[in-house]
C-alpha cells in the first residue's frame, strides 16, 4: 500500500515539475514534433502561419443607439451547398469506381 501512495505522489509531483520547467528552444521542439508528425505517406501538413483566428474580431456588446440591427435568418442547405450540375455523359462504372458513373445493367 505505501508503495502505490509514493508512486502516486511522485507521478503527480512529476507532472508538477514539468510545467514549471522553462520551455525548450524552437529548433529542439520542430525537430521532434516533425519526427512524430511523419507518417509513410510523408510529412503531416502544416498549419496556416496566422493560425486559425479570423482575419477581423467578432463584434461584441450592443450597438450604437440608432444604429439599425438586422436580423437574417440562415441560407437552407440546399441553397449553401448547392448541388453540383449534371454530366453531359456518364460512363460505366469501373471496378472500384463509385462516383460520376452509372451501374452497369441500369
């Protein structure tokens, strides 16, 4: 039982440690996260330089006093992600193949 209690505080202190322990210089951090990012494929994509934060801030709190609020409902789906336009010619489907084919037989 003391056994199981010393692992358990010197886990948790390790992890206390870990985030107090300044952080490793940049070429150190790109080197490790691009050997664990390969796969057999390649190397993984990298992400945007700006990131993933919209280019202007949303805006907050209420309005101007005379300034007009408009409310607009959504677009439905079929008016956001129209679907695309028919095929002049759709050939037999191949072996494998599902998309922009018709069934043999049909």
């Amino acid at each position: 039982m003391k056994l199981i209690i010393l692992a358990a505080a010197l886990a948790a202190s390790g992890t206390a440690i870990a985030q107090e322990m300044p952080q490793q210089s940049t070429t150190t951090t790109t080197t490790t996260t691009e050997t664990r990012g390969t796969t057999g494929a390649g190397m993984a994509a990298e992400d945007p330089k700006g990131g993933y934060m919209p280019s202007a801030p949303a805006p907050s709190g209420t309005p101007m006093p005379g300034q007009p609020v408009i409310f607009v409902p959504s677009p439905s789906p079929s008016e956001a992600y129209p679907a695309p336009a028919p095929l002049d010619h759709y050939p037999i489907c191949k072996r494998g193949q599902f998309d922009n084919c018709r069934q043999r037989g049909g």
